[in-house]
C-alpha cells in the first residue's frame, strides 16, 4: 500500500471528525471513567464528556482493496479534544507494519509503541493492538498519555 495515499486519508479523515468535534455543542455526560471501543479500553479523565452525535460504530470502510471496519467515539472539555478511532482489519498481518509507517515521532505512552504525528496545532498518536490500529487525535499531544490505558 502507497504509505502517502494511507496516511493522507488518515489525516484528511482525522481533521473532519476534528473540525466536527470542536464545533459541537450537543455534549453528552460519559458518567464514567472508561469506555470501550471495539473492544478496546480508554481511560476518559472525568473532565471530558462525549459528544454522541459524533460518534461512529461499525461502518464498513475501504482503501483500495482492503477493508476495515471503523468505530470511534469524541471527548471534549472546555479546552481541550481527542478523538479515538479504532480501525479493525480483521486482523490483517500488515497492522503492525501499516502503523510502523504512519508517524513522524517514536514514542511510548503507558507501554504502547506508537508514532506522533504533528501538524499546524493538530497531534496524532497511532498504534497497533490486538490486530486492530488505534488512532488519537488532538489539539493537544500532552493528553494522549490520559486517555491510553
């Protein structure tokens, strides 16, 4: 897979959900301090509070031939976004490798090898787990390492 094209979808994708996020009003009380997306655990500080409208649950996506099946959920407080996509390619060999390929930056946050990306006041932490590639974004970078469990 063209590592351009992949990442240009990515971040195109990523800063629409973004955009939408920061202008949202109808916010939604998360009540709790975790959540679960496809399977996969976040810690959700009890400042932040979803934004359901924007919320995305098993759509079938596609980049060339490949498939996958995108769920992701939109936390806000009154400074700060993140957005969390997890992206199941069921499995697909290839995630970790896709990932490997993705980042500017090498970083560890909570034990998880991913790669931030950076980008006109807008940060990305993507990683691979449980075959499945798990994608943060932020307007703040300093915020991942909250959400990641």
């Amino acid at each position: 897979m063209n590592r351009k094209i992949f990442f240009s979808i990515l971040v195109f994708f990523i800063a629409i959900l973004s955009v939408g996020v920061t202008a949202a009003v109808d916010l939604q009380s998360n009540g709790n301090n975790s959540a679960s997306i496809a399977g996969i655990d976040f810690n959700i500080p009890e400042d932040f509070s979803e934004n359901k409208s924007l919320r995305i649950e098993n759509q079938t996506k596609s980049i060339g031939s490949i498939s996958y099946v995108l769920n992701s959920q939109a936390y806000e407080n009154a400074n700060d976004f993140v957005t969390i996509f997890v992206s199941n390619y069921n499995n697909l060999e290839a995630s970790d490798n896709i990932v490997n390929h993705m980042g500017d930056e090498t970083v560890y946050i909570n034990g998880e090898k991913g790669y931030l990306h950076e980008g006109n006041s807008f940060y990305s932490f993507t990683f691979e787990k449980e075959g499945k590639i798990i994608s943060l974004s932020s307007n703040n970078k300093d915020i991942f390492k909250d959400f990641v469990t």
